[in-house]
C-alpha cells in the first residue's frame, strides 16, 4: 500500500450563488450539485488519481449517501474495507456556497464521521503500518487521528528495533539508510478544520504539518501575509516539534521549512482561471502524499512545486473530487 487516510466522508451540496448571503437574506443561487467530499476521502481520491494505491479508513451512515460513497470508492480503485457503517448517525453532509469569484463558505454536518472510533483503527493497524504514507486531518474525533498517527511511528520504533537488532547497527543509523526509509511510515497531518488549540503529540507525531493561512493564524495567532510573519509562524509550529512545515497559501503558493532546514522557501503558483476553490487544499496534500511515497527521490523544494502546481488544476473545474486531476490529464514533466 502507498497511503491510507484515515478520516472523514461528507456528501457535498453545493450551491453555486453570486455571493455569500447575509443572516437573513434569501438569495437565488444559479445552480446546484451534490458530490463527494470530506478531507479525509477528497486526499485519497486526489492520490489515487495520480496513481497512488490507497486506502480509505472511515465512517459513513446506513443511508444511500453512504451506499453511494461506498460505491464511489470502489469506482475510483480505493481499497474499502476499512470504510464502515453505523445506524447511529446520517453519513456526514456539508453544505457549501460557491461564489462567482469561486470563493466557498462550508459548514460541515459530521455525523457518522464521528462515530469512527479508537477500535475502528486498531482493526485497521495492519494496513496503516503497512502503508508508506499516512494522511489525517480533523474532522473525525481527535483521539481517533491521534490513535491512527501513534499506530504509525509505533510502526516505525517496532521496525527500527527489530533492523537494528538483525543487523547489529544502532537506530539512528538506520534512519539514515536510504534502502529502509521507504519501510517506514510517513504522517502528513493537515489541521483542519481550524482549531485553537492541539495536543502535543499532533506535532510530535507529525513529519508533515500542513496547514493553510487561516489554521495557521488560529493555532499560532500569526497572520502569515509577508516573508518575515510566514518565517515566524512557521517557527512556531516547528518549536512544537513536528519535523516538517508546509503552509498552503491559496494562490499565493506555498511556503515550507524544516527542523534540519529553518528558513522558510516560498513557492509562487501561476495564476490559473478559478471556477471553484472548494478541496483545493486537498488535492495539494493528496498530491504531497502521492510524491512522498511514489517519487520519494524527489526535493522536498520540487515536491512542493509540483503540488501546487496540481491543486491550481483543481481550482479551474467545478466540485471537490470532480476537480482532481488524473495524471494522464497533467503535464508529462510533473511525473519525471
Ligand atoms: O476541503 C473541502 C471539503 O471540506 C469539502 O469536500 C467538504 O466536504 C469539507 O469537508
Ligand atoms: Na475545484
């Protein structure tokens, strides 16, 4: 396995308007839609696209969307055996506006998401140990990505004793050796929806922080807007212990840093045509993932390019999942 997310499915209703209304206001919207969305699945599908083999671990209600979300998996080639359901609750909803500018405003409705529980990782700690990657975010419940993050560096100290031990050579060696590292699971940990406050070990457990500006500015009350508030923010968050920073900036591009490498690199993205920003973020950290574990020979400085490369793709098409491109769609270059 490439990568497993575990995390959240919602149905999307979409509700394309010529702005955001006002408390109150009755507006016509131009058009609706209903798609497959949530963090958590929109990263999966936006990997597997790319060519990425992935698995889902989730959450969804005994009601057709989660049929529908079912077979949605299927279609796309996600490995769902760890998608579950439960009669407790509907499967997670969130109703979106879409402006003409293609700026959104979301409210999610978690529902079933929450009710993925502590248990439901542990039965799948087999293929989460068993991925390269591993991607959470936070729109299930806190201690089940937690779990899901501790089971992957678990992984990771179980296999370093076990190679030192057949091999004779200290830990930290190891780490360096270019041949085992790809055994090792690594965490991309995207904080969203925003939240002020997050326990230590989502830092400590994370080798990829990725936040967007708002997430970054409500968890380190930094506006991250020039070179010197994007180095300052990112110090923040690397002080908390997480081993790399990525701070996605909407058209703005994106910024990273690491403990090995404090000084923030910007990276510019080319102005594209937006017709809807909704899961743009995701499609950047499905991409990452997708580098870190199938083109994992690549800088961090290109992987980064060659993300926001793909999540500007994503902006100029209508929906979340239906915006993500398949790598037969993008430029050769992305993919050498
Ligand atoms: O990041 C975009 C997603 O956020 C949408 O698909 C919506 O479901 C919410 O989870
Ligand atoms: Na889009």
């Amino acid at each position: 396995m490439d990568i497993t997310v575990v995390g959240s499915c919602m149905t999307d209703l979409v509700s394309y308007v010529p702005r955001l209304p006002v408390p109150g206001e009755t507006l016509h919207g131009h058009k609706f839609n209903i798609g497959f969305g949530g963090k958590g699945a929109n990263q999966c599908i936006a990997a597997s696209r790319l060519g990425s083999k992935t698995a889902m671990v989730a959450k969804v209600g005994c009601d057709t969307f989660g049929q529908n979300y079912l077979n949605n998996f299927k279609q796309n080639g996600i490995i769902s055996d760890y998608v579950t359901t439960t009669s407790d609750a509907m499967t997670g909803a969130a109703p979106i506006f879409v402006d003409d500018k293609g700026q959104n405003s979301i409210v999610i409705v978690a529902g079933a998401n929450l009710k993925l529980s502590v248990h439901d990782i542990n039965a799948a700690k087999d293929i989460i140990i068993g991925s390269k990657v591993l991607i959470t975010q936070l729109e299930i419940k806190r201690d089940v990505t937690l779990e899901a993050m501790k089971i992957a560096k678990q992984a990771k100290v179980i296999l370093l004793q076990k190679l030192s031990l057949e091999m004779n050579i200290r830990d930290d060696e190891i780490l360096l050796d270019k041949d085992h590292i790809g055994l090792l699971v690594t965490t991309i940990f995207n904080p969203a929806p925003a939240v002020e406050y997050l326990q230590p070990e989502f830092y400590t457990l994370s080798d990829y922080f990725c936040p967007n500006e708002t997430e970054t500015e409500i968890l380190t009350g930094i506006k991250a807007i020039d070179r010197e508030s994007i180095q300052a923010a990112c110090n923040a968050l690397l002080d908390k212990g997480c081993k790399n920073v990525i701070l996605t900036m909407g058209d703005q591009g994106a910024a990273f840093c690491s403990q090995n490498n404090r000084t923030v690199e910007n990276v510019t993205v080319e102005k594209v045509k937006v017709v809807d920003t909704t899961g743009a973020g995701d499609s950047f950290i499905g991409s990452l993932a997708f580098y870190l574990s199938n083109m994992p020979h690549l800088s961090l400085s290109e992987i980064v390019k060659r993300c926001c490369r793909i999540a500007s793709v994503s902006v100029t098409a209508e929906g979340t999942q239906t915006s993500f491109p398949k790598q037969e769609n993008l430029e050769k270059e992305l993919f050498d």
